[in-house]
C-alpha cells in the first residue's frame, strides 16, 4: 500500500500533461532562409497561462527562445524568434526567420503551470531546414489567352544561381533570368527576388500550350503541370418570322430604330383612333337606347292590334275561311238621299 502510494506521488506531476495537453504539427520542412510558422494550441483554462517556446528534445533539457512574458519576443520584425499568443482563440503561433541548417532539430511548444506537483504542458515538432527548390502550387491551369504564376522557391546557397523555365523533354525551350534577375518576352515573364523566390508568368495560354514544365535553380529542378482550358464561346439563337413577302430574307430593308420622334407620332395616331373609337361608341349606345325607348312606348298599342288580329283571324276561320271584309261608314248626309 505504502508503495503504492509513493507511485502515485511519483507520477502527480505528470497527470495534467495526459488530460490536458498542448497540440502543435509533428513535422515541418522548409528551405534554408526561408521563415516559418508553427501554431500551437491548448485549453481554455490555460488562457492567461504563460507559454514559451524552446530547443531540445527533452523537457528538462530545452533552451528557452522565446516566452510571451518577454516583450522582446512578441516584435517577429526584428527578432529571429517571436511568440504571439491569441487568447480568444486558444493558440499561441511561433515565428522563426531566416532559418538555417544548424536551426534543424526538435523543439517544444509550453504551456507554464506554477506549483511544485503539476508539470509543463508540452508538445514537440520537428524542424528540418533542408537546401533545395520547391514550388507553392504544382497543378496550375488557366483559360485560353489568360495568365498563369508559378511561384518557386530555392534555398539559400541557391540565391546566386541561374533560374530558369523549361518545358519537360525540350531544352531548346528553356528561358532564364538574366544576371538582374529578370526575363520578359510576349509568353514568359521570369522574376528573381534573389530573397529565396523567383516567379514565372505564362502570358496569353494556347491550347498547345498544356503539358509538364519545370523551374530549377542551380542543379535542383521542380516539375510543374500546366492545364489550358477552352474559353467558353456564347451562341446566339435566330429567330425568324414568316414574311408575307416572296423577297428574299437577304434583301429586306433593315427594321427602322425606335426613335423619340417617331413614337410621338405614333402615340399621336393611336390618341386620334382612341377618340375616334369612343365617339362611334357613344353613338351607337344612344341609337340603341333610343330604339329601345321607341320600343317601350309603342308595346301596349302594339299588343292591343295583335289582340284584335288575333279574335278576327279566330272568328273568320270557324265561318268558313272568309276572306278580310272591308265596313264602310257612310255618313248621314249620304243616308238621306
């Protein structure tokens, strides 16, 4: 039991480095002279915490390069080592410039716990400064008559270095920077910053144009695929209309622009017909009610007639189909005599 005991008194230390530890990448690789940034992330509660950055393998053996507790390591301009912590995003980013080979190695992202029980939090990476070329994108692709960079990037011992632009298998294509660094001609622009990157700009992409290039520095070389797409066309759609004409379509005159004068004129003929219209409408709806009118007054004698037509018609048909008699009034005068 007792040894036990001491077991765990032995190990308390190292218990908060299991349950909350520090995250970082395992491996990085970049070139001689060129800068890094190495990201390291932790836990809520270790916002205010310190954090450090160090050499070495080994956490009791690691030189520290930078705390944040330093204000001389929080100015990445001037300092070869600085370290930024953000505490609303939990993570605390280390920036080594200028790296050389002898800063390849192991290194340590830290999170500072006070108290004689509790350990470090800590997380290691590994750093290798390598001599060489490398190129940020290498599938590039473009429309036809567009632009592509390609951006690659050399070691230090390759700064003086001649830089060229190939296309893969044909050396009679290569094109180089000149001794200012620079190359220009109506396809290929070649830009050296003598600072660890030179561009290459392919101007105004053929179709012809597609296939495997490389950049090379010195003896190193990069490939780099380069994909020409065509340019998407625009198709118009005719559209005709049946013409009541046999002229054939070529020789119709053009259609006359829409001018400001000539839709005056026209809004001028359509007032004219407006007007025209209205007033025939109006005539019209009088003729008919006055027809209607003469139609309500001349009802009642026209049903009177119809009514007597109608008993005469009756009582001449049941006396044999008579024919229509005729009643002469004579007057007294005429009796008299």
């Amino acid at each position: 039991m007792l040894q036990l005991f001491t077991l765990t008194l032995c190990l308390l230390p190292w218990i908060p480095a299991f349950l909350c530890s520090v995250t970082t990448g395992g491996e990085f690789s970049i070139l001689e002279g060129q800068s890094i940034k190495v990201p390291c992330h932790y836990e809520p509660q270790y916002a205010s915490y310190v954090k450090y950055w160090c050499q070495g393998s080994r956490r009791e053996f690691c030189t520290s390069l930078a705390r944040t507790d330093n204000l001389r390591s929080a100015n990445p301009d001037e300092d070869k080592v600085s370290i930024y912590d953000d505490q609303v995003q939990l993570v605390f980013t280390v920036t080594m410039k200028d790296l050389k080979e002898a800063d390849s190695g192991w290194y340590m992202c830290g999170v500072e716990i006070a108290g004689v029980w509790n350990a470090d939090l800590v997380a290691f990476t590994n750093i290798k400064v390598i001599h060489g070329l490398s190129v940020v994108n290498r599938q590039l692709s473009g429309e036809e008559g567009s632009s592509v960079t390609v951006e690659c990037l050399y070691s230090e011992r390759y700064r003086e270095s001649e830089k060229k632009w190939c296309r893969s298998g044909d050396w009679s294509s290569c094109v180089q920077a000149g001794s200012e660094g620079s190359y220009r001609d109506t396809s290929v622009a070649i830009s050296d910053d003598r600072t660890g990157a030179f561009t290459v700009t392919f101007k105004k992409l053929r179709m012809r144009d597609s296939g495997w290039y490389w950049c090379s520095a010195g003896q190193q070389q990069i490939s780099v695929h380069v994909l020409v797409t065509a340019r998407p066309t625009t198709t118009t759609v005719a559209v005709t209309t049946p013409s009541t004409t046999s002229q054939p379509a070529e020789h119709l005159p053009p259609p006359k622009p829409i001018t400001k004068d000539s839709w005056s004129s026209h809004s001028h003929v359509l007032e004219s017909l407006l007007v025209c219209a209205s007033l025939m409408l109006l005539v019209g709806m009088a003729m008919l009610a006055r027809k209607l009118w003469k139609q309500h007054k001349q009802g009642p004698v026209l049903r009177n007639f119809q009514e007597t037509r109608a008993n005469s018609n009756k009582y001449s048909g049941d006396a044999g189909d008579l024919p229509d008699t005729a009643v002469i009034f004579l007057n007294k005068e005429s009796q008299m005599y």
